[in-house]
C-alpha cells in the first residue's frame, strides 16, 4: 500500500496464515476453502531464472494462448483486445519481449494438460485439485513487467502457484456495497470503479475506507501457492521483469451464499457467449508442446 492509503487508513494490513507444505497437506484443499481466508503455503524452492521460463517454452510452446493487449500506461476504461498465438512467440518474439509498460499478457486453460502440469508442478495434481471437472479449470498465465491490474473478484476458489517472478497481491474481503461495482449490464459487475485500490480516491469512493482496512497485502514468491478464496477482491500487480504462474481455478459450494456473486457468474458468462469475449475454455486439441 503507498503513503498515500496509509496514510489516510492509518493502519497496517491484516496478517494473513502462512503453511509449509506439510501443513498445507495435512489440511487438504477442502478444510482450506471451508476456513475462506487468504493464505501462502511454501511450496517448493525457487528455481534458477529462467528455469520455469525454459520449461513452459519447451512443454507448451506450440499450444495456442489468448493474449491480451492493452494500454495500461493510463486508467484505460476499454476491454482489451484478444487474439490467439502459439505461446513460444510471446517469450521469442517481437513486440512481446521488449514490453516494458505491462501492455501484454498471455493466458490459456491447459486443464486438458494434465501430464504437463503435473511435470511442471512436480506432483499429481489432479489428486489435490479436481481442475477436471466441468466448469473448473487450470492456466498458465505469464506477463512481462509493468502488469497493473484492476481491483476485481473471481467466482471460483484460487490455487496459484507461482513459478517464475514475483506478483503482489492486494486483497479485501467479499462484498459489494464498499467496492463501488461497475455496470452489471456492460458485464463489468466483478470490477470496482476505483481501479487502483493502491492509491484510493479517497474523496470520490469514501466506502471503500472500509475494505481496505480489511486488506491483506501480499508478495507472492517463486514457489510459492497463494489460496484466494472465491469472491475475495484483489488488484495484482507483477514485480519482475517475467511472471510466470499455473493456477487452478474451482467452484465451490459458497457462490449459492452469495447471490449478487452467483448472479454476476450467470451474467457473464452469458455476456462472453454473446459478445464472442475470451471465455477461458481449453483449446478443443492442443496444437503442440509435450504432451
């Protein structure tokens, strides 16, 4: 949180439970989205830079990824723009690998995957997380450095592990009323008008004092899992020149306790549909890479 927020909050962020991967196992995912608090778990020793980068390239390369493109130097109100390429050009290619304002980042659903993720995590994955079944899911996602993200919240329980580069997180808990939501009818309804949450208008969004003296503020490590529990706000900034992070993306019973969240689940998925947006759904056959 900058001078500014602390200032104006006058206090410090909330502690946030911190496992080993021993007591992460001993919980199980289960216990840990029953609990609904954020949470790190130590999960294995960074690797050398690079590492994971080299490994992605040579296990995914050929696989089709969304990339989203975006000016992202200014508060820019507009969606981004989505197209499709092999994931090898966004790490060898140009314009890509010269970005330095966070304007492109890519992502694709690799649940139907299963062996790599499993080789890249260094597990049986699919034991611990049901990423399988339908409607959940598991992506790689990578950016360069730059990435600013918007204040927003997600309908599934969030397991990610971070790989390559560092991500800070900065998450408050469920609600609506203190987030000033954008327009439900233009899709919007999981982002927050304020965009930033790290330097609040404080005189234009007065509420969102509230949520934020609830915040958590995070830096995810290289080896590191952050569990996000479902409609948990975040805004997540990347830190590092390349982040790169597999996370796994499951329903869970809570989205029926929470109506407007279910309501806006229901809503957006249709509203993808219709406006042919970027739905996060696997490539129907993996165009490349080990499989």
């Amino acid at each position: 949180m900058n001078d500014t927020a602390s200032a104006f909050l006058g206090i410090e962020s909330v502690p946030f439970p911190r496992l080993s991967l021993d007591e992460f196992l001993a919980w199980g995912p289960d216990a840990i989205i029953r609990a609904d608090v954020p949470a790190v778990v130590d999960v294995f020793p960074p690797a050398e830079p690079g590492f994971y980068r080299s490994a992605v390239i040579e296990k995914l390369g050929n696989t089709n990824v969304a990339l989203f493109a975006k000016d992202r130097t200014k508060e820019n109100e507009t969606r981004a723009e989505v197209t499709k390429i092999p994931l090898r050009d966004f790490f060898e290619s140009e314009p890509y690998k010269s970005n330095m304002d966070g304007r492109y980042r890519i992502v694709s659903n690799i649940k139907n995957q299963p062996e790599v993720i499993n080789e890249l995590l260094g597990f049986d994955t699919g034991k611990m997380f049901d990423y399988q079944a339908p409607l959940n899911s598991a992506n790689i996602w990578a950016n360069y450095d730059g990435l600013r993200g918007r204040s927003h919240f997600d309908e599934f329980e969030n397991f990610n592990f971070q790989l390559e580069g560092r991500k800070r997180f900065i998450v408050m808990p469920p609600g609506f009323k203190n987030y000033y939501v954008r327009s439900v009818l233009r899709g919007y309804a999981n982002t927050s008008e304020a965009i930033r949450v790290d330097n609040p208008d404080v005189k234009r969004f007065p509420r969102l004092a509230a949520a934020l003296a609830q915040r958590r503020d995070i830096v995810l490590e290289p080896g590191q899992m952050l569990y996000l529990p479902m409609g948990w706000w975040h805004q997540v900034d990347g830190l590092d020149r390349v982040n790169i992070n597999i996370n796994f993306w499951l329903g869970s019973a809570k989205i029926f306790r929470r109506p407007l969240m279910l309501a806006d689940s229901l809503y957006k998925t249709a509203f993808r549909k219709l406006k042919g947006f970027y739905d996060y759904q696997p490539e129907q056959t993996p165009v490349g890479g080990k499989k």
